[in-house]
C-alpha cells in the first residue's frame, strides 16, 4: 500500500521535470544557461533557431560568440560579475548580436541565477528577438526628423523656411535686447528673375535659386543664418554684425553673384539687397525697413546694396 503510494509520487514527479524539460525546448523564447566560466550548458531550440547554430555547435563555446566584438569585453565582465553577485535577476537590457550569417539583431535579454548540481551557480538568459520592432522604431524616428526638417526647411535650397526664418530673428532680437549686441540683417532679392524663368524654362530658375543660395552661404560668415522668405526673396540674419560690417558683406556677396555664371545655361545674375541694423528705440520693424532699403536699391538699377 505505501509502496504503491511512492510508485505514484515518482510517477508524478518524472512527469513534472519531463514536462519542465519539454516547455524549456519547446518556449517561444530563447533560453540559454552558462556556466561560471561564461560557456553554454544548455541552449534551447528557440536559441539555437535564432543565431542558425545547431544545439552541439553550442555546448561547450563561449556565450560572447554570438556578440559583437565591441562588446564582448563588457559582457564578459557582466556575467562574471552576475555569477559572483547577491542578485539572482538580472535587469533586463538590450543589446545588439550577430546570427551565425553575421547578420545583426537586437534582443532584450533577462537573466536569472540558479545553482549548478555541483553547487556553482549558472547563469539563466532568457532573450527575446526585438529587431523588427527597432527597425520600426529607427524608421519612425528618421520619418519624424524628415517631417521636422520639412516644417523648418525650404525644400529647394534646404535654407530656413519664412516660418522658421522669422523666428530664429525674434530670438536674435531678444538677445540683442538683452545683451546689446548689435545685430543686421539683410534682405536680397534677385533682379528680373521672372526673366529668367521666361527664357529658361522653371526648372533652369530652380537651379539658378539653389546655386545662387549656395554661393550666398558660402560667401557669408558660417553664424550667419540664411533664410528663403519665398519666391526669389531671401534674409540673412547677422548676429552681432554692425550696419557698416554687414553692407560690406552684402557688397562681397552681390559681387560674387554679378561674377558668377549659375546654371548649365551660364546665366549671369544680379542681386538688389537692403540692409538694416536692429534697434530699440525705432518703433519700425526691422524687416520692413530692410525690405523698403531693398526696394530702393532695386529702384537705382539693381544689382547693389542700401541701408534702411
Ligand atoms: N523657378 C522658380 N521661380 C520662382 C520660384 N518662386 C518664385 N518664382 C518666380 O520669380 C519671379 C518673380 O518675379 P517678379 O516678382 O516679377 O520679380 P522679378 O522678375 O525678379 O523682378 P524684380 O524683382 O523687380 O527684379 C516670378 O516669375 C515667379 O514665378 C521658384 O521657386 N522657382
């Protein structure tokens, strides 16, 4: 009678750790132990799967085969600290690795302490395949960027759009106010561009927008911010730039314009610009001054610079 009860609790005991070692091969997740020294005691089929290694290419090497070597040192040290540790859960973490065909994964791996039959604990990783939903995450961050950069930019000469132009200069105008630093800005337009797109074609005018802009940045100073206010009308903001320094500059750029040839079709190009310098005590918009100098110097022919 006793005898069948033991019968039955063995029984019942093989079928407990059969039915262990089956949902360990069998898990959907990939689980591997080490042993002090960092080598596989036991890989699962979900593991092996993962990095295409088969279960005896395994036993026996060393867990940082499948990790890059940048890493390696710092995963080892981790897991010999984790052996040697007081903690038996291992906070979970990601961390990139290589399939057998050097193809490169991201997992979330968790660990857990467990001790070995010969009484040294082992090392329990339970990782889990994030690749796809990083990819997406990657993706979703560059389209964010693209739709950022879009919101700020003009996308055909890459400069600050108006909305973005015109606030870079009410930030510059405050620090002016604040610190007094002098602070110009310039407004250019190119003269009898619908000339140009008349003869041409759009296409050649879209060049000759994008080339002149270049050009215009390369000319000015690398603080100097350049901005399409739209059409064929563009600003320069120059932090601490005084009215003088800042018509010379102009001068330099419409100099380097009227020289330039822009274009497959070598079209000559003039420039009219206004400038103006910001101060407290005129009650006038700075743009509208610089806009109205700029009308001025398209009224005396083009191709020059005025002061507001
Ligand atoms: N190719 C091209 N042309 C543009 C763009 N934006 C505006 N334009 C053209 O720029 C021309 C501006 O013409 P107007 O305002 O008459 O000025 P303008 O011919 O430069 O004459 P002034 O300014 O008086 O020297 C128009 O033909 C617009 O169609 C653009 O993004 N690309």
């Amino acid at each position: 009678m006793i005898d069948k009860g033991l019968e039955q609790i063995y029984q019942l005991f093989t079928r407990s750790k059969r039915n262990t070692e089956n949902i360990i091969k069998t898990a959907p997740l990939g689980i591997c132990v080490t042993d002090p020294d960092g080598h596989f005691e036991m890989v699962n089929a979900a593991y092996c799967n993962f990095y295409g290694y088969t279960e005896e290419e395994l036993l026996g090497k060393h867990f940082t085969l499948m990790v890059s070597p940048a890493n390696r040192d710092q995963l080892t040290t981790l897991h010999d600290e984790f052996i040697k540790g007081d903690s038996n859960q291992e906070l979970r973490q990601e961390w990139e690795v290589h399939g057998r065909q050097g193809d490169v994964y991201t997992i979330i791996a968790e660990a857990a302490r467990i001790e070995g039959d010969d009484g040294r604990p082992r090392k329990v990783t339970f990782i889990v395949d994030i690749t796809e939903r990083k990819q997406l995450e990657e993706r979703l961050k560059k389209a964010n960027e693209r739709l950022d950069h879009l919101a700020h930019h003009d996308e055909l000469t890459g400069l600050f759009n108006r909305r973005a132009g015109l606030q870079r200069l009410e930030e510059e105008q405050q620090r002016s106010k604040r610190y007094g630093n002098a602070l110009s800005i310039a407004i250019f337009d190119l003269d009898s561009f619908k000339a140009i797109n008349d003869t041409y074609g759009h296409g050649i005018g879209d060049d000759a927008l994008r080339e002149v802009t270049e050009l215009v940045g390369q000319t000015l100073r690398s603080t100097d911010i350049q901005v399409r206010l739209g059409g064929e009308e563009f600003l320069i903001i120059m932090p601490e730039v005084e009215t003088q320094a800042a018509k010379r500059a102009m001068q330099r750029v419409c100099e380097a314009i009227a020289s330039a040839r822009f274009t497959s079709q070598q079209i000559r190009v003039t420039v009219s610009t206004g400038v103006a310098c910001y101060a407290e005590t005129t009650h006038r918009c700075i743009l509208d001054r610089a806009d109205d100098a700029m009308y001025k110097a398209k009224e005396a022919g083009g191709n020059g610079v005025v002061i507001a």
